[in-house]
C-alpha cells in the first residue's frame, strides 16, 4: 500500500488500527501478542518490538502542525528508544499494512484515502477568548491535550461521519468551492485530501483520532 514519492511531497508514516490490549492466552501464560482492532477484525502485533514501533509510528504528542513524522523519525526514535532492529520491525509491519507510507499528491494517496477513515477520540474543548483561532481537543473538564488550527479540528469534528479520508476530502471541498471557488487548497479535493493528511497526523500523534478501514459500502462503490 506504500505510495511512490512525486518528487515534491515527503513520504508521511501513518499507522492503521486502533490498540485494544495485551492478549494471554491463559493464567499464568507468556505475552502471547498485542491486539489492534481494524473494522471487524482483530489483528496481532507480535511482542513489545512491533508494539513500539506501531506506537511510535503514531508521532510524537505536541502542536507540531507542519512538521512531517516519517519512517526515517520512527526509525530514529525507535533507536533512541532501544529498539535497535527498527528497520526490520518496520518492514513486517508495512508487510502487514499495519502501517503505510503515503506520499501526498500521488496516486497512491488517492488510493490511500479510499481504503481508510478517520475514528474521532477524545472531546472538543472548542476555542478561548484569548486564541479564537486555535480549538482544543482533550478531556472534558480538563485542560486540553493538543490546540489545533481549524482545519485540523474540522477533521477531527466531521471526518469521522464520512465514509473514507477520501469522502471527506470531497465534502471539504465541495464547501470550498461554495466560499473560496479560487483557491485550489481549499477547493480543489487532491489538495484538500494533502491537507488532510497532515493534519491526521498531528490528531494521530496526540491520541485524538486513529485510522480505521473504510465503510465497506463506499469500498464496494468505489
């Protein structure tokens, strides 16, 4: 499912699934995997390496809104996080499309954006008086765990009610072209779709959403 690089765009890293523990298979027994739930099915991770390399794939947590998480940063943090073998356990769980690399602007992200959705975590919090333009996602009641641009927040508040990362790059830009018809970031779907992708990321890297399969009607549609 990797993507091929179109020479402008760096490769983002973005991991599929949503974690749903550890799994002993009896009293007493060894670890037998890591459990992530994708649509219907459950899939193993198999011990703490691909566990920690999944994890890491998410990004690291902060208001990093421009800042690309890459398979060279994961290899990276991994190593300083004492998984030596990171190139290796990275590769088996690319094998395994647990995670993929998707190069905005390519055929591949289009065929990326179909096949995945948007699962919204966490709660709104909304914006302050003293910073309008910045909205709070987190816990209710509770300071917020990332402050994000707008757009991000649309795609956490919305993106989650369409059928893949694809329809809702659509809808986006549908309303885009109701109100800014000039300009392509806004109006045009492939570039809306590249905006989207890096803002999952900075949602993925603070627990605000996670990427699931897509709805299996718009799949069969497509």
């Amino acid at each position: 499912m990797a993507a091929a690089s179109n020479g402008n765009q760096e490769p983002l890293v973005f991991p599929i699934g949503h974690y749903v523990g550890a799994n002993y298979p009896f009293a007493g027994a060894e670890l037998e995997s890591h459990l992530l739930r994708i649509g219907w099915e459950i899939y193993p991770l198999g011990g703490n390496d691909q566990l920690g390399i999944w994890a890491l794939a998410h990004g690291l947590p902060g208001e990093h809104d421009t800042a690309p998480w890459t398979l060279q940063a994961v290899g990276g943090a991994a190593r300083m996080g004492g998984i030596p073998d990171a190139t290796r356990v990275l590769d088996e769980l690319i094998g395994k499309d647990l995670v993929v690399e998707v190069t905005p602007g390519t055929a591949g992200a289009l065929e990326f954006a179909k096949v995945v959705r948007t699962r919204s975590l966490l709660s709104g919090i909304g914006n302050t008086r003293d910073e309008p333009s910045r909205y709070g996602i987190g816990l209710p009641g509770a300071q917020a765990v990332v402050n994000v641009p707008l757009f991000t927040y649309e795609l956490w508040r919305w993106g989650h009610t369409c059928d893949s990362l694809w329809h809702v790059s659509e809808i986006f830009a549908q309303a885009g072209r109701r109100v800014v018809p000039a300009d392509p970031d806004q109006s045009d779907p492939e570039r809306v779709l590249a905006r989207c992708l890096r803002a999952a990321q900075t949602l993925i890297a603070n627990g605000a959403i996670y990427l699931d399969e897509a709805r299996e009607e718009f799949v069969s549609a497509s």
